[in-house]
C-alpha cells in the first residue's frame, strides 16, 4: 500500500484529504505544520508527500527544499497559490508536479498515480546510460563524468538523463518543459535556461564552449560525446 503524507495546517481540508485518500487504498499520515511535517517525512519515508505552501511556521517552498536536501521522494504542491512565481519557485525546488486548490480529489488522485508511475519506473528498472566518458545510472540517480561524482540536484539530475536517453538528437525547450518538468500547459524557456547553464557548469563547460552539452539555437539542446 502507498503511503502517502499530507502536510497542510488547514483543518478542513487536512482530515478530507485524509478520508478521502484513505477511502481510495492509500496509508495516509498527516502534520499541520512544515517542521512537524518534514520531520514525518525524513523519519517514516513516504512514498509521496502532499505539501501546502501557506504553512504557519516555514513556507512550503522552503520544507521542500530542505526535504530535497535528505531525500527524493515524490512531493505534489497544493496550494492556493497559482501565480507563475510560486508555480516556478516551488518547481525548482523540486516539486514533481502541483495542484492549485481549489481541486477535486479525482484530478489529485491521477496526479499521485502520474507521480508514482514515473518514479516506480525509475526505482525498478536498473539502467545505466553512457554518452562518451558520462555515466548516469538512472535507479540511483547518481551520475559521474570521467568517473568522479558530479554532485547534481533532482532537477539536474532530471534534466540530465532525460538527455542521456535522447543522446545524440536535438531535444526542444518545449519537451523539457513538458517532459522534466511536468509543465505541458505553459513554463517558461527561462527556467530550462538556467537550469541547462547550471547543468553545464557541472560538467565543466561552457554555452561557448561546450563539449557534451550543445545549443541548437531557436530548436533546443543536444547531449552528445564529444566529437561524435
Ligand atoms: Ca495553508
């Protein structure tokens, strides 16, 4: 059974999420604040983690983001808030996906199973993909270039072996958009920018420089071997 930990300080909502999520099969635990909630997370290791970002001590964005640092687990925002900035902030924190309230719990229900499905895929299958000397095993999300350890975020990391399993063909800000980032009805190429300059960063090139990772101006981006 998925367990399921919700953290929302909203007493309505909270005990219906609950009900409701435990009515469909799901083992749902439950905190009404950021620290009470990310300690939950870190101790009884979920398989999904529900977040609001109104919280009364730490700003979701922010229990996320500490969450990130011990731990991948799947995290769905809900929340009230559906301006681009927070959409975007709480993206790049590493949200996997996010529902802004008001929902119904049949469109959070196909979120978690999205959410889920993608990251069983990732958990169950062992692959490692190689593009020259990058190696990236996608189960335990770790990559190594010239066999060191590159110390990525998800996103990166994310980002990076959607690349890898495209290795070799021009892949477009659009499908990053809507493929890395779960972000099909809108998004901005900015945020894809970034992350793709940290990206590189990492690998130890440069836009103007650049070795395995190439702008394809106006199109999108190419992770190839260098010279080949
Ligand atoms: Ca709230």
């Amino acid at each position: 059974m998925a367990e399921v930990l919700i953290i929302e300080d909203d007493d309505r909502i909270r005990p219906l999420l609950m009900r409701s999520l435990r009515e469909r099969g799901y083992a749902v635990a439950s905190a009404a604040s950021g620290m009470a909630g990310l300690s939950l997370a870190v101790d009884s290791r979920p398989d999904l983690v529900i977040l609001d970002l109104g919280l009364p001590d730490v700003d979701g964005t922010q229990v996320l983001s500490m969450l990130r640092a011990v731990s991948d687990v799947p995290v769905i925002i809900a929340s009230a808030r559906d301006d681009d900035p927070s959409l975007v902030s709480a993206l790049d924190a590493g949200a996997d996906d996010y529902v802004v309230k008001p929902f119904t719990i049949a469109q959070l229900e196909a979120r978690i199973r999205a959410v889920m499905r993608r990251t069983d895929g990732g958990r169950s299958v062992r692959r490692v993909l190689t593009v020259g000397d990058l190696e990236i095993d996608v189960a335990a999300r770790r990559a190594a270039l010239d066999g060191a350890e590159l110390d990525l975020t998800p996103r990166e990391f994310d980002l990076l072996a959607f690349l890898a399993e495209r290795a070799g063909t021009v892949v477009t800000k659009r499908e990053l958009l809507s493929e890395v980032w779960q972000q099909a009805w809108g998004g901005s190429d900015k945020t894809v920018d970034v992350h793709l300059s940290w990206l590189r960063r990492k690998l130890g090139e440069s836009a103007a420089e650049p070795r395995y990772l190439t702008t394809v101006r106006g199109v999108g981006v190419r992770l190839a071997a260098p010279g080949g």
